[in-house]
C-alpha cells in the first residue's frame, strides 16, 4: 500500500526541483576587446536596475544565474572605457562572444566647465571623500556574496575554500568595529594541503599565545604535533593577516572607512599619497575620472599587530564619476619603500609588492555598494636561511624560496543587496561568526542557484590537482 505513496512523493520532488532549475536562467560567454580580440577581465555583467550580477575571469568568461521572470529585463555588460554592451536576458545569444569597443572622454573638458569645479587630481578625491555621506548608504543592509580564497606557493596551491556570506552594514556614518559584520553561511569547497608549510605558523602561535618565547620552528616535528593543535595556531594566522574581519572593518576598507582614524583616505591622506588627474574615460556611458596614484613625503602604514607592516609607497589608480564624484573603482598596490621594509620585502617574499586591492562599487538606488573585492597578499610560512647576498652548496640544508611563502588572495563578488528594514532585523537576531573553517554540510541545492566566480582554466586545473591530495583535515 505505501509504494504507490512513495512513487507520487518522489514524482512531485522531481518536479519541484526541476521548476526550481527552470526558473533561472543560465548564461555564459566570453567578453573580447573589439581591437585586440584580448579577454577583458573583471568586467561587469549585471541585470540593469536590479543587484544580480558578476564579473569575468581572467579569460574573460562569465557566468551569471537570472531568475526566469527577468527575461525581457536588460543585461548590461560594461567595463571602464569601453561601450556597454545591452540585450535582453531572454535574447541573449550565448553561441557569440561579446565585442566590446573602446571609448573616451575628452580630458579638454576639464579646463572648458565653470571654474568652481576641481580640475586636479588632489581636488577631484578630495572633493570625492567630502561627497561620501551623500554616495555612500545611509541606512542598514544587508548584502549576500561569494567568497573564493586561495594560497599558493610558486609551485601548486596549498589552500582553497569557497564560501557564500552575508554582509551586515549599518551606514558608512557608523564606525566598523561594531557596526559591521560578516557571516559564512555555506561552505561549497575546503581544500587544504598546509599541514606540510605551518610549524612557522604553530611556533608563532605558541609564542604569542603561551609565552613561549624561545620556541623556534626548526626544532619542531610535524608528526608531534596534533593536527587540532596545528588547525587552531592556522586559524589564528589567518585571522591576523588575512582574516575577512581584518579586510571589512581594517584600513584596506579604504572607501568604507575612511571616516576612522589614521584611514588611508582619511584627513591626512595628501601627506602619504598623491593624486594625479590622468584622462576622462566613459562607464556605461558615463564620464569617469581616471587618476593616478602615487607617493608623496611619508610612508603608508597599516599598524597591523604583531607584524611590522610599515614603509610603503602607495600607487596605483582611481575611478570616480565626473558628475556626483562617487568612488567607482580603487587599483591600490602598498610597494616596500623605507630600507627596513625593502629587506624585509626581499628576503621573505621575493618581492616589493606586499599588498594589492582591488574594490569596485555598483550603483543602486543613488548610492554605491561594493560590487567586487580582490585582495593578494604574500605570507611567510617557513623559515630558512634568509642571507640572499650569499651562495649556498648544493649540499647545504635550507628552504626553497619558491617554497618559503604563499601568494594569499581573497575574490569577493556581492550578488545581492537587502534593505527591507525587517529582514535586516530578524538577520542580525541569529548567531554571526567569520570563521571560514567553521564545519558545515555541503548544501547541493543552494549552490545550484547561488551566483559564483567562473574560475579560469588554469585554476581549474590546479584545483583538480589539490583536491586529490587535501590532507589536514583527515585525522
């Protein structure tokens, strides 16, 4: 009698979940330089009037999820200084690549409007910070994202976790230490062969945390050591190089908080950093500032505990709308520059560029929210012999450099915003935590209709390999 049941319940869930999948839309291309037939990475794609959206990989592939009620809406695909592409998402042709041609203001411009308008590049951000409050949210949300994090040495990738998270914001007139909040709501990927790289980790840890001072790493032995005891000193590595909390409420929040003190773009910002009016480009059909960033009479600091992080020089660019100067876009590298630092830089990483970001900001509603997030990073994770002025023997024991630190990057794309007030609300009464290790069950149907990263072909590949031989947390 209960086999006819069981046959109309799973009928009736197979419908409903191919309804489910029915009500998207999926699509893909590639986006191509017109001229140079190149992939145009991290251009925007994005259902106009709407929070829906992504961006392309390094070789200029998408893929975007759209509910199946927006198909006569209007997909925009638009990158700085090119014309946007627009078709209906319904008429969206996904066999084609899309073209995208280049197109430029006219700096000439500048000098021909009234003389009350800024026409340097100090000015112009100057007068781009002044105008936070009004570009910036006013009142609570929330936003929903994706979170690709990786680390690699020069060889293969050592880590890699994939998250969907919630975003909480009260206002950019609120301070970030307690009005901001990140939460890790499913885990889709967790990959992780560092076991092999961490009694640096574990030594410091045990310094910091047991006053164990003259612990060194070399005297260690993977196999004492429990792997429990060696995920928690990860953990707290992590968090103070390179933690979510760090990157929303520290100072490479640099729009957002702007308002704290000693902000990189805060009060004194002309003092540590120079801005120079480069040329007017075109986003989507609006004018944008292109302005350069450069160093100016002291060094940039991030005052990060227990790190010497201090004596850069800043440099890279600035995109800032001609017409309500909002900050669309921020290119920010922090290069060694005093002699300690230019050392330090050198002998752990084997490079001057310490920290680079990218942040860009979508427009809804009249005010800009963070649309996508990239933040690379070196950190150390063995310790050899640093004398690089020197020749070893074959003979003579040490670390490979290739081996002695991990390229760590963080890829954060927001896919939705919320500012029902009620939604808000009920949110911020449940249990937050930004710990991406937290255990959680892999959940197949939410991944199937959350928006994601399109990971390149080389990433792909080197995924596959790390998945095959992820081995901390097998006990």
């Amino acid at each position: 009698m209960k086999q006819p049941y069981l046959k109309v319940f799973f009928s009736l869930a197979l419908f409903a979940f191919a309804l489910n999948l029915a009500a998207q839309t999926e699509i893909k291309s590639k986006i191509v330089d017109f001229q140079t037939f190149l992939p145009i990475e991290s251009a925007s794609i994005y259902v106009q009037n709407t929070t829906i959206g992504t961006v392309s990989n390094s070789d200029g592939k998408f893929v975007l999820l759209v509910p199946r009620e927006m198909a006569s809406d209007t997909l925009v695909i638009s990158s700085i200084g090119y014309k946007s592409f627009k078709s209906a998402v319904g008429d969206f042709d996904a066999t084609m690549d899309v073209f995208l041609e280049e197109d430029i203001a006219s700096l000439d411009e500048v000098v021909l409007v009234a003389s009350t308008r800024p026409k340097t590049g100090n000015d112009i951000v100057l007068r781009a910070i002044e105008r936070l409050p009004n570009n910036l949210p006013e009142q609570p949300y929330l936003q929903k994202g994706f979170l690709r994090h990786k680390e690699r040495n020069k060889k293969e990738y050592k880590w890699l976790i994939e998250s969907a998270l919630t975003l909480y914001d009260s206002s950019y007139a609120s301070g970030a230490d307690d009005n901001l909040k990140i939460n890790v709501d499913e885990i889709r990927k967790s990959y992780d062969l560092r076991d092999v790289d961490s009694l640096f980790s574990y030594a410091s840890y045990l310094r910091y945390n047991k006053r164990n001072l003259n612990l060194r790493s070399r005297n260690l032995i993977r196999d004492t050591i429990a792997t429990s005891s060696l995920i928690k000193a990860i953990k707290w590595n992590d968090s103070r190089i390179n933690g979510l909390e760090n990157l929303f409420k520290g100072k490479l929040n640099m729009v957002r908080n702007s308002n704290m003190e000693r902000a990189l773009l805060g009060k004194d910002m002309l003092d540590k950093h120079q801005f120079r009016l480069d040329t007017i480009l075109v986003d989507d059909g609006r004018k944008i500032y292109k302005i350069e960033i450069s160093k100016s009479k002291e060094f940039v600091g991030l005052n990060t505990p227990n790190i010497y992080n201090e004596g850069f020089e800043a440099n890279g660019w600035l995109y800032i709308y001609y017409d309500n100067y909002a900050i669309k876009k921020i290119e920010y590298e922090l290069v060694a520059a005093s002699e300690a630092q230019k050392r330090r830089s050198k002998s752990l990483f084997d490079t001057q560029i310490n920290h680079k970001l990218i942040m860009t900001y979508t427009e809804f509603q009249d005010k800009m929210y963070p649309n996508y997030v990239y933040y690379e990073t070196p950190k150390l994770v063995k310790i050899g012999d640093r004398s690089s002025d020197r020749e070893k023997n074959e003979d003579e024991k040490g670390i490979d450099k290739d081996e002695q630190f991990y390229y760590t990057v963080q890829e954060i794309l927001f896919t939705e915003i919320i500012q029902d007030s009620t939604t808000v609300s009920n949110a911020l009464k449940k249990d937050w935590s930004e710990d991406i290790f937290s255990s959680k069950p892999y959940n197949k149907e939410f991944w199937k209709r959350y928006n994601v990263l399109l990971e390149s072909e080389e990433e792909e590949k080197l995924i596959r390999d790390l998945s095959k031989r992820a081995t901390l947390y097998k006990q």
